[in-house]
C-alpha cells in the first residue's frame, strides 16, 4: 500500500466541514483533505453553514473568523449552544492574544493564524480527531471518581451527582488529565504541553478561558469552585477530597 493509500485509510469516514467565505482558500483546502480520504462539506458563510453544522454529523470544523453576516466565533457559539461539541479549529488573518482568547472563549479548540501550511492544518486537525477519541494510556484507569464527579474515560463522559455533563473534546481532556492524578498541581506550561503535545511558549494564558468554561460547566458556583482548583503561582489541579 502506497503513502497517498495509508494516509486516505486513516482518515477513511471521517466528515469535516470548512466554512470560509474565500472561494479559493475553501476550495484548496477541500481538495487538499479530499485527498487524505475526508468526506468534506463546504460552505461560504456562517449563516449557511449553522444549520448543518448543528446536526451533529461532523467529526471536525474548520472555521474561518472574519465572515460576513455571521462571524466563525459566532457560529461556533450558536452550535455549541445547541450541544453541539464537535472539535473546532479557527482560521484567521489576527494572531494577537487577545484574539485568540476569544476564540476559545466562543468554544474553539485549536488557532491557526494565516498564512499557514496546509499540511500543520492537516496535523492539527489530526490531533483534535485523537482527542475526539479519547485514546487513554494503558495505566490510567477507565473510571475515576472524586467526591460526587465521575470521569468515564472509555465513554467520554463526566457525570456530576447522578446528571450528565457535556463538555467540548479539549475541555475533556483537560479534565482527564488532572483526574489522572487528583491534588497534583500542574502548571499551564505543563497542561498546555500535555493538552496541545507542544508548548505554546509566551501563551500560557490560553488555558484560562478553558478552565474557566470547564468551571461552568462542573461547578455550582464556578467563582468559588469545589472541583478544579486554583493553585496561586503554578496553575491547577483537580480537588482529591471536594
């Protein structure tokens, strides 16, 4: 089996949906993932792209930011607001912080500032799908528990007191890395190095708005939290006895 053969069988059924109102960078990156093996769905807009992008069919987006009518920012609020939680990759000419906080902030998984390469689009669209996969190293358990939270790694889902609770495949994994060892504080630099598989140097900051958003979802009162915790002067951990 050739290269250009192996790499189309590992991507094999897997659905992305491009959404740029630049004709000529959607249809390269079309045909770009088209021949990797993707089932690829175009659309020119964010108002065009809402309705199939909550269905809920994709395995991952890739967003243009600056679009008329309807931002990607707000396109990926609206889907994820109907519970939606297909990873996301955003696509923009800004590459200040700032920026990019908000793209996490509107529930984005990964940044790509242009111009870029296709193929770091490829590997980085590749990490998101194995996250979406929750690959789990052989010596972590399945299942852990901490106080009335469980985190069901085969499943991929957290259950808090008895109910459900929906989280996007970054905020997961963030989750599951601090439930692998509860009470240990783990700095940004190391979460984002675990996170990401590379240190985002200069931009620790990024997994604030994630942490901040997991809060929301697992804590009654995300301002004073009971699970993940705060540590002043290196980062987080998950609470061994909340």
């Amino acid at each position: 089996m050739g290269q250009s053969q192996q790499v189309a069988s590992k991507y094999a059924g897997k659905r992305l949906l491009i959404v740029d109102d630049d004709a000529d960078m959607r249809l390269l990156l079309a045909e770009y993932f088209r021949r990797l093996g993707f089932h690829v769905e175009e659309r020119e807009s964010g108002t065009a792209a809402l309705e199939p992008a909550s269905a809920g069919r994709f395995d991952c987006f890739v967003l243009d930011v600056s679009m008329p009518g309807m931002t990607g920012f707000e396109l990926l609020k609206r889907v994820r607001n109907r519970g939606v939680q297909t990873p996301a990759l955003f696509l923009t000419a800004h590459d200040a912080l700032d920026y990019k906080v908000a793209g996490f902030e509107a529930g984005g998984d990964d940044y790509l500032a242009k111009p870029f390469s296709p193929r770091e689009l490829e590997y980085r669209v590749e990490a998101l799908l194995k996250r979406t996969g929750g690959v789990q190293p052989a010596t972590d358990s399945e299942r852990v528990e901490v106080g009335d939270l469980v985190i069901d790694k085969r499943r991929h889902e957290v259950i808090r007191e008895g109910a459900r609770v929906d989280l996007t495949p970054l905020e997961f994994q963030i989750l599951e890395l601090l439930a692998s060892e509860p009470g240990r504080a783990w700095s940004r630099n190391a979460l984002l190095d675990r996170v990401w598989s590379t240190e985002y140097e200069g931009y620790q900051r990024n997994i604030d708005p994630h942490i901040n958003r997991l809060r929301k979802k697992l804590e009654v009162d995300p301002k004073n939290p009971r699970y993940v915790l705060t540590v002043r002067g290196v980062g987080y951990k998950l609470n061994e006895a909340p």
